[in-house]
C-alpha cells in the first residue's frame, strides 16, 4: 500500500515542534511515511525570534524515523494561509493525497493509520473532501469513522481531486452572512463560523469549509479525537486560549474504517448542542432543568 | 443524443391524465421519447364510479400516440401509488440506466423533456447529484438557469439506475430530525415543514426519497424557473390536500441554458427559505384578517 505523505508546517515554536514531531514518530506507521516539513521564514528579524527560528530549524533538520524527510525552508514569511495553500498543492502534485499538521497538534499512535485507513477506503468518493484527525469532545457509542458536513484544520488530510475545489475568493460570503438560514447552516451551534469569512488576511481553513459547504460535501471524523491542540498558549498566531479542548485524552486505539454511506446526524446533533451549550446563560440551564 | 423514457403514473382521474399526457406530447422530443404507462388497477372496496374512471382513464391512455412509442401496463388489482412507483421505476430504469417520472396530474412545458434529459447526460457521472427536478417553488429569481440545491421533488423527476439502486425505500427513518432544533431546521425549507410530513406521511415514497437524499448530504438540480404545473390540487388525488398557492400557474415557456455546476446555488437556496417565511407570515396576516371580519359580523 502507498501511504500518503505528511505535511508538517512549522515556524518558531520549538517546544511545541519537538511535541508534535515527538508524538508523530511513536505513530505506527511513521517509518513507511514521507514527511515533508515547510518551515516559514522569519516576519520579523530580532534576536529572540531569530534564536526560536533557529531552535526549530535545528529540530526539523535532525529528525529521525520517518520514509524520507524533505524539508522546505521559506526565504521569506509566507504567513500560514499562504503557506498551507501553497505547501499542500505542492505535495498533492507530486502524491496525489497528503496528510496535514500544524506545529502545535499532537497525534495519538494510532493516526496516521486511521487517515491512510480513510484515505484509501474514500478515495474517489464524490461527496467526501477530507479526513480528520480532530472529534469535538462529545460522548459517543461510535466504534467506527463517522460522516459529518464540515472540515477542521487540526489534523486532516485530502486528495488533490478534492483540493482543486478550493476557493480562496468567497464570492457568496455575504450570501450566507446575510441569509439566517445558511448562517445558522454554517455555523456550528453559537460558533460562528459566518463571522471568520470576513478574515480575509491570514485564514485559509475557513475557505477550505466554504468550499466544502458550498458543495454540500461530507469529511470523515474519527470517534474520539486523535489529535490534540496544545497550541493555546498564546504561543501561536492564530489562536486564542480556551480550556475546554485542553482536557479532552487522546484516543490511543485502532479504529476500524468501515465506509459510512450517512450522514452521522446524533452525533451532529451532539455537537451542534456543545457548541449552543456552552454559551448559554446559567438561569437558561437553569430554566431547562426544572423544565425538563 | 440517448434519451430517457418517460414513466407516467395513473389511476382514476381521466381529466387529468389526458391533460398530462397531452401536454407530454406537445413536448420538443415527445416523438423521439419511449413512452411506459403505468394504470393501476381497481381497489377491492372500489364502487361502481370508481371502476368506470379506471375505465375511462384507460380508454384516455390509449386514445392517442403520444410518443414515438407507447406501452401501457394495466394492473389487475390496486397497488397503490407508492408501491406502485417503486415497482415500476425500479423495473424501467433496470432496462434503460435513467428515467423521467411524472404522475397524472403534472402538466409540462414543452421545454421539460430536454431539460430533463440534457440534465440526466450532463451531470450522469456526478455521483453527488441524486435526482434531477422538473419543478421548483415560485422563487423570484432574475436568471433563468439551473441551480443545485440539496433537494428532492416529486413532480416531474428523474434519476439513474445507480442512484435509484442506493435508495432503500424501506428505510426506518429517525426520529431525532424531528426532536432536535438544528436537525429540523437543515431538513425543512424555512417554514415549510418537511418534518411534519416525515411523522405524517413517513410511509410515502417521496419524503424517504428526500430522506435518502438528506442522509447522504447530496443533491438535486432544479431549473429556476418551473417547467411543469401541478394540476391536482382539487381533491381528486389521493395524496393532495387543496392549501397551498405553489402550484406555478406560469410554467417557463422558454429553452433553458445548461452549465454544468458543482456548488449549492446559495443566493437561490436563501431566496427560497424566505419565500416560505413569508408564504407563513401572508397565511398569518390572513387568518388575522378572517378573525377580524369574523368579529365584526
């Protein structure tokens, strides 16, 4: 079998780097698999940054374990929406697949198999754009993938069939900001991810769910998440602190992927209520307890 | 070009059978098309009336050559609409690949059999497009063009055989579409409520047809402006109920430009959701305005 290769983007978090490159070579299958690393350059030149520039630059070029290592250093900051649209249209070229991670995502052992696993079991299907590594922290009796009608950036692969869709443009965004209808069909719950198609600099995953949405497209989720952010220390770029996803425990298992042909809409449901959940007011919760 | 047959549904209205079938043959490729009739047969309880519309209806089906070619297949006894559709659609489409439904009561535009079946070539190896559609709610739209939405339509339909073969129409359909909020909301249009028909009329081949496609996220295509009327809203159907001003008394009379899409058509997808907002608000209006006047006599 040919594993897809994986796409690693890194720039100047060395700690989060180590994690992340630490937790992938425990992966079962990391020594068949092809990792290519883009490592953007430097937006500003002081010392400091220059060091953790550094820092990574020394890790990534030390790496050990994997099929091949290709490493692909910026001469200048590409910024990460460029930089993912670029790297990733670059490796599906050549691979036709590719598996994509971040610099602060840590996977279980048992990822990269199950994106292989759903990579070859979905190819050629016309309704599924990607695979995820990431499940929202819901309580499932799932044992197998699940289909669910959005895309997530913490972990995820694709084939260059699919790829082709994107859209960097958004020409219907103020389509679906002004429609209460397809808002609330794009959002997830109270996260609203309408208000993100204004992000114009800098954010590519959102696209990337636009393109889908707009296709009525489904992605593959694992059960229980396999990927872990530890990311949200104010050390990224794009992120901002939340606690929640902290708690959540990798999933350490096989998963057995079994070619789903619905739609998941418990677990859709579950999710979107997670998302509507947290935001509610106390006296709501309140109110719904006694009510109930 | 390998064009579809047609598969006309009737039972016991002659008037409108005769009005479909001879709108049918005003069609542009009416006389390249093969033609399948289906007439189902009398029901055990049925009165003397009854019988005789059969009768009449079966005179009317063979009164004319509405296509290049015509078969008719009379069944003995009833089977009933859905079973009937099912039966048939799945016997036609194993011969042919693809098939263009219409039931007794469905008037085309003579532009409705190209556009079916340019459709049916054009999308034939899009394995998201489920089905394509005839009809489409009277939406105010400027363009006149083919739009994706991740919808079914019973009135004037068609599909592919391997399309079809994916459809379980015994499905148990869940529940929870109808318990959960954001589940309702992503099945019905605004308001318009799918949901309701689920837990009504959750036995009907049409919204198990919608069910499959809302399960599997596909979707349909639809011309953006109507190609056929619905005339049965009398109470001579058996599945109709005379409440509603969607019926496209204009359909389009004008050949419509085919560009192959693979996007939701989001501008129209919102147009139609408030359409049926406001369809509710109107009824609303009304009802206060009836009270009214009800008070003041």
């Amino acid at each position: 079998m040919q594993f897809a290769p994986i796409i690693l983007f890194v720039y100047n978090r060395p700690e989060h780097t180590r994690l992340t490159i630490e937790a992938l070579q425990k992966n079962k299958l990391a020594s068949e698999s092809i990792l290519y690393i883009f490592c953007d350059g430097l937006k500003t030149k002081d010392n400091k940054s220059e060091a953790l520039h550094n820092d990574v630059k020394r890790i990534i070029n030390s790496i050990k374990g994997f099929k091949d290592l290709i490493i692909k250093e910026r001469n200048a900051n590409y910024g990460l929406a460029k930089s993912i649209v670029d790297g990733v249209s670059y490796v599906l070229n050549i691979h036709g697949k590719a598996i994509v991670l971040e610099d602060d995502l840590i996977t279980s052992e048992y990822f990269l198999q199950f994106m292989n696993d759903s990579l070859n079991v979905y190819d050629g299907c016309d309704n599924i754009y990607s695979v995820q590594g990431y499940m929202f922290p819901i309580e499932t009796n799932r044992k197998n993938e699940l289909l669910l009608p959005f895309t997530s950036t913490w972990g995820w692969g694709t084939w260059k069939s699919k790829w082709e869709y994107l859209e960097l443009d958004l020409a219907e965004k103020e389509v679906i900001r002004n429609s209460k209808y397809l808002k609330e069909r794009f959002n997830l719950g109270d996260y609203s991810y309408s208000d993100m198609l204004t992000f114009e600099n800098n954010s590519w995953g959102i696209k990337w769910y636009y393109s889908v949405f707009r296709r009525n497209g489904l992605c593959v989720f694992p059960p229980r998440t396999l990927i872990k952010n530890v990311g949200f220390d104010n050390s990224g770029t794009n992120c901002n602190e939340d606690t929640s996803f902290n708690l959540q425990k990798l999933f350490n298992y096989k998963t057995d992927v079994i070619k789903q042909e619905f739609l998941d809409i418990e677990v859709l449901d579950k999710i979107e209520n997670y998302f509507t959940m947290k935001k509610k007011s106390i006296l709501k919760r309140i109110l719904e307890k006694i009510f109930k | 070009m390998n064009l579809a047959p047609v598969i006309v549904f009737v039972y016991n209205r002659p008037n409108h059978a005769s009005q479909t079938l001879e709108a049918l043959s005003k069609n542009y490729l009416a006389n390249e098309t093969k033609l399948y009739i289906y007439s189902d047969g009398v029901k055990n309880n049925s009165s003397y009336q009854d019988e005789k519309k059969i009768e009449e209806v079966r005179c009317v089906i063979k009164s004319k050559q509405w296509c290049r070619e015509v078969e008719i297949i009379e069944r003995d006894s009833n089977k009933g609409l859905d079973a009937s559709i099912i039966e048939g659609v799945s016997n036609i489409i194993n011969i042919h690949k693809k098939v263009i439904v219409l039931e007794d009561d469905i008037v085309t535009s003579k532009h409705f059999l190209s556009f079916m079946n340019e459709c049916l070539n054009v999308y034939k190896d899009s394995k998201n497009i489920l089905t394509i559609s005839g009809y489409i709610f009277p939406v105010k739209y400027n363009k006149l063009d083919t739009v994706l939405l991740p919808l079914t339509s019973a009135w004037g339909w068609a599909t592919w055989e391997d399309r079809w073969q994916e459809y379980d129409h015994s499905i148990s359909m869940k529940e929870i579409i109808n318990k959960s909020e954001c589940l309702s909301k992503r099945f019905n249009i605004g308001d318009f409520k799918y949901t309701n028909i689920l837990m009504k009329e959750g036995e009907h081949w049409d919204i198990r047809w919608y069910y499959n496609l809302f399960m599997r996220n596909r979707l349909g295509v639809f011309p953006s402006k109507s190609l056929v009327k619905n005339i049965g809203f009398d109470g001579s159907g058996t599945n109709c109920n005379n409440n509603s001003d969607i019926l496209n008394d204009n359909f389009v009379d004008t050949k419509i430009e085919i560009i192959k899409k693979n996007y939701i058509d989001l501008e129209f997808y919102a147009l139609l959701h408030n359409y049926f907002r406001k369809e509710v608000e109107r009824n609303i209006f009304k009802k206060i305005k009836n009270k009214i006047r009800g008070l003041n006599k």
